[in-house]
C-alpha cells in the first residue's frame, strides 16, 4: 500500500473531495435543467393547443364550416352503406349565453365542467369519436405469432415502443386486427399512454393497443399533439389491478378543432421547437 506523505494526503484528499462536490453540483444543475426542459415541452404544448403558439390567420377557414363538410361527407357515407349512422351522435356548440352545450339525439346538455378552456375565434369542439376511427387489439396465442420475420408485424405492447418508434420482434400468419400505415398507435393497458404512428404499414394489434384511424381530411400529426396534451388525463382515468383504459375514456375525449391551416403551421412548429429541447435533453445525458 503506497503511503505519501501527510501533507500529500491531505492535497490528495482535498483535489478529491473539491471534484466530488463540483461533480455534485454539476449533476444537481443537469437535473434542474432537464426538468425545466420537460416543463418547456409541457408548456409549449399546452400553447399550441389553445392557439397561442403560432399566430391565428382571419382569413382561415373557420372550424365550423370544415365539421360541416366533414358531417355531409359522412351523410353521403351512409346513404351509400358504406358507414352506420351513429345514434349519438354528438354536436358541441356555443350558447348565447357563453355556456357550452352538447346536442345528442334531441337532447341537449350543458358540457361547462367538461371543456379543458375557452377557443379562439373560429374554433370548435368535438368528441374524438365524430372524427376519428379507435380499433381495439386482441391477444394472440403463443402458437399463433413468431420471431422469424414470418406474415405480418404483431404488436404486443409498450414495449414495441422506443423513442416515439415501433419497434418489430414478433410477426403472424394470422393477423385478425389489423393497424394500418398512418394509425396513431396509443397503449392502453400497463404501460399507459406511449404513442407512435405506424409507418410500415399491416400488422396485427394485441389488446394492450388502441390504433386510431383518421377516417376525413384532418392533420394526423395534430391529432397526436391534442393526444399529448390529454395524455395525464388518459393516465389518471386507468382503472383495474394492471392499469387500463376503456374505449370510452378515448372515444369521448373533447378536441379543439383549428383551421386545417392552422393544424399544419403548429405541427411544423412543434417539430421545429421539440428539436430543439430533444437536442438539448440529449446534451445532459
């Protein structure tokens, strides 16, 4: 065992205990830092959402005129049979009054305690289910899926979830719910609330997985963002022994509905601004 002398040891010890406490402090201000990094993402998101991050145009298209033409779209749908027509089905609106209203069938409520907060100027409200198609996965048995590459991606959960990417470890020959290109996939059960697009198209779905389908002509991207901003809530609505969520607890969320304009302009911009602070997140590791 080396031995130095005293004054040696006491140099030695105080270059070790100065650098054990910059590292310290070093690591304290990484944390702060990478916790004011997530509250800016929240924070940017929530701007977005209420159309406060990027600037409203007057001359877009008001919301209401594209849910008109969405719901003639649908009308024509099912006088082809193409769709069934929904029984409640829901329409929010806007009363004189200031108060928000939800007409289903010829009954029609007050929805006040149910709005997250108050739209700009040629938005709307509307339920998820008016817009959008959920598809609800179902487990296969061991004997039905294989890791060979075999038939068609099989997605069992959130750990098929990696960096906002699916990843694909299981394939089957007998696919029964399938995900399309272009779904936004969401875990529904243990692991609640991870999200990806599916962006390599078929595959089979297992009963951990929500997929949803955007059925009109409406920003997919957007439609995630509103998901983000909706994700605690999704997180706080789990029920059961394994956390889980019901078809209901998503089908009956409450969207603002921008201008098509808009939708686009704010996906390019959340892009460009989570760039940034993913950039930075990776600085810190």
């Amino acid at each position: 065992m080396p031995v130095p002398p005293c004054a040696e040891q006491n140099r030695i010890i105080k270059v070790i205990f100065d650098a054990t406490y910059l590292l310290a402090k070093t690591v304290a201000h990484s944390e702060e830092l990478a916790v004011c990094v997530a509250k800016a993402k929240a924070k940017i998101l929530d701007l977005a959402i209420r159309g406060q991050l990027v600037p409203q145009d007057p001359n877009d298209e008001p919301a209401s005129v594209l849910l008109e033409r969405i719901r003639a779209e649908k009308e024509k749908l099912i006088k082809q049979g193409k769709i069934k027509r929904d029984k409640k089905e829901s329409v929010i609106f806007k009363g004189e009054d200031n108060s928000y209203y939800e007409k289903i069938g010829d009954k029609i409520e007050n929805i006040d305690d149910e709005i997250p907060f108050e739209l700009p100027d040629g938005w709307s409200f509307i339920r998820l289910k008016e817009l959008w198609e959920l598809i609800s996965g179902r487990d296969l048995s061991p004997s039905e899926y294989n890791a060979d590459g075999v038939g068609v991606p099989y997605i069992t959960g959130a750990s098929n979830f990696v960096g906002g990417k699916v990843e694909l470890v299981r394939w089957t020959t007998s696919p029964q719910v399938i995900t399309e290109i272009g779904d936004l996939l969401l875990t529904c059960k243990g692991t609640i609330g991870e999200m990806a697009f599916n962006d390599f198209g078929r595959a089979h779905i297992a009963r951990q997985i929500m997929a949803i389908r955007n059925k009109f002509t409406l920003n997919s991207e957007y439609l995630a963002l509103c998901m983000g901003f909706y994700i605690n809530a999704i997180k706080n609505a789990a029920k059961g022994l394994i956390p889980g969520i019901s078809r209901e607890d998503i089908l009956n969320l409450i969207l603002p509905v921008p201008a098509l304009n808009y939708q686009e302009k704010v996906v390019e911009r959340m892009v460009e601004v989570t760039n940034i602070l993913s950039s930075l997140e990776k600085s810190l590791s």
